[in-house]
C-alpha cells in the first residue's frame, strides 16, 4: 500500500510540474515577435489612387464592414460611408473574442503613428508594428502591389477619429493558439504588380482569393484558422449559421443560378439577419466584378459539404 501511495504521490507531482511548466511556457509566448520585409508600398495622394482604394475597401474587400461597429450596417446598406473606428465584435468560441481596430488617420488609436510600409506589412504577412503576429482575419498576403497601395492610400485619406478600441478577450483555448499556432502568413503565390480587371475567371479567382475572401468564409477552418475542408464547399461556423458550398456540385447553394441570378442575389443585400457574411459591402460590387466571380466559382472542383463534427 505505501509503495502505491508512493508511486501515485510521484506521477500527480509529475503532472503538476508539467501542468505548471506548460502554463508558464503558455504565458511567455503570448507576445512572440516575428520578422517579416515591409512592402515597398508607398501612400499615393493622387485621387484616382484613392478612388480606387476606396472601391476596393468599401466593396469587395469590406473593410467597412469589419472596421466598424456592427450597428454602421444599415448605414453600409444604404451606400453611405461611416467611419473605420473599429469596434466590430467577432465571437470565436471557445478562442476568444476579438475587436477590430480602428484605421482612420488618427494618432493615439488609429494608425496615424504607423508607416506605410507597416501597414502593408500588417496586411500581406499579418505582423504588427511591434512585430507579433495577428490572427488571421484578412485576406490580403496575395494582393497587388497596385491594389494594396490604393488601399493603403485610401484608409491614409480618412479623417482621424479618436476612438479607443476594446481589449481582445481570450479565452484560455486561444491562449494555447496564439502561443503555439499563430504565426505570420506569408503570400502563397508570387506577388503582381497590378492584376488586370476585367470579367474572366482569373480575375474572378483573384478577387474570391485574395480580396472578397470567399473561400475564407465558405471553406470549413480549424479553430486557429487553418482549411480542413475541400475550398467553397462550405461548412464553416459562423455565428448561428453554417456557410453553405458555393461549388458547381449539385449539392450546391447556387448550384444551376444564372450569372444574372447569382448577380442580383449579390446585389439584394442581407436577406437573413443572422448571416455574417459583409452582404452590404459586396452589393457595392459592380456587375463586372460580379461576374468575373461567378465564372471563376463554375470553374472550382465540385465538392460535397462537410459532415459536421
């Protein structure tokens, strides 16, 4: 009997030490600092640029949509523009609830203080000026020089808005995350220039990829983020509902609509109040950029949606 006590008293002091050590190893890299190159992106004042960066922003890449507060939508929805304070609440449980920052040009809470080449590094490899690393919410690693620089420009345009922005709430699974699995994402691909617009396939997959984020949305995740399941079949959490598959699979949300239906489905806006998904930034989408998306979805691996669990 002594000898059982014994041994029982070893292994739960073992598991203490072990517990304490991985608690402590936890807390340390909680504030892990990455390198990562800053872009050669420099803010134009030219108003084409920032028109351009505005088109994009508003609409298929749907900064307003996140770098706001969620009572700014009805606004989105009627095309007015509202202020990038930040402030949006995303629930991920059981990791943690976030709020996005603010952007405007001020400098005590926005990014008024931060270089160009910071905020380019922030968005194509999600590194911070401080150098730790974001949880990856943007899609923009593969984006354009061309694109990111009007994007840059345009959020450098906004007036300042001194707005101080909610701590990050995280739980103890997303202290676990963020210590061991969020690391800076760098491009998948080698990085254009510029990319041409106009209603192809490609330029359909480069808006999907890397701009609208489609298959961030419509692709089953991993709670740090990364793809489990085929791209656009769907499957991901989202709030109270499921994305639903966006493939040419017959099993598909859209499967048999029509360019024409699919775009003034787009153009609608919000019809169900509890989707996530930036509906009123991407009916500020035009009809081409519409279409290019689209033509590129029938041209995606038909795929069933996950089971869920």
């Amino acid at each position: 009997m002594k000898i059982l006590l014994k041994t029982l008293k070893r292994i739960g002091i073992t598991l203490l030490v072990l517990v304490v050590g991985f608690v402590i190893t936890v807390s340390l890299r909680q504030n892990l600092t990455y390198e990562a190159p800053y872009p050669d992106i420099k803010a134009s004042k030219d108003s084409s640029v920032i028109a351009h960066g505005k088109d994009l922003a508003l609409g298929p890449a749907h900064c307003a949509s996140c770098h706001s507060t969620a009572n700014a939508d009805s606004l989105i929805a009627l095309g007015q523009e509202v202020p990038l304070s930040g402030g949006f609440e995303f629930k991920i449980p059981p990791v943690a609830t976030i709020y996005s920052p603010n952007i405007t040009s001020d400098s005590t809470h926005g990014i008024g203080k931060r270089t160009d080449g910071e905020i380019a590094r922030a968005l194509r490899y999600g590194v911070r000026a401080d150098g730790t690393a974001m949880f990856d919410f943007m899609p923009f690693h593969n984006v354009s020089d061309e694109d990111l620089t009007a994007i840059v420009s345009y959020v450098r345009s906004l007036k300042p808005v001194n707005k101080p922005r909610k701590q990050h709430e995280i739980e103890p699974m997303g202290r676990i995350i963020k210590a061991f699995m969020v690391e800076p994402v760098w491009p998948s691909e080698k990085i254009q220039k510029s990319v041409k617009v106009d209603t192809t396939a490609e330029y359909g997959r480069y808006l999907a990829h890397n701009v609208a984020n489609c298959v961030g949305c419509h692709t089953r995740r991993g709670l740090a983020g990364g793809y489990t399941g085929e791209q656009f079949a769907g499957g991901n959490k989202m709030g109270e509902l499921i994305t639903p598959n966006i493939t040419p699979d017959s099993s598909s949300r859209i499967y048999g609509w029509s360019e024409e239906a699919f775009i003034a489905r787009l153009k609608g806006g919000k019809v169900i109040p509890q989707s996530e998904m930036p509906w009123n930034s991407f009916k500020r989408m035009n009809d081409n950029q519409l279409k290019a998306i689209y033509r590129y979805l029938q041209t995606v691996k038909p795929a069933k949606m996950p089971k869920e669990g």
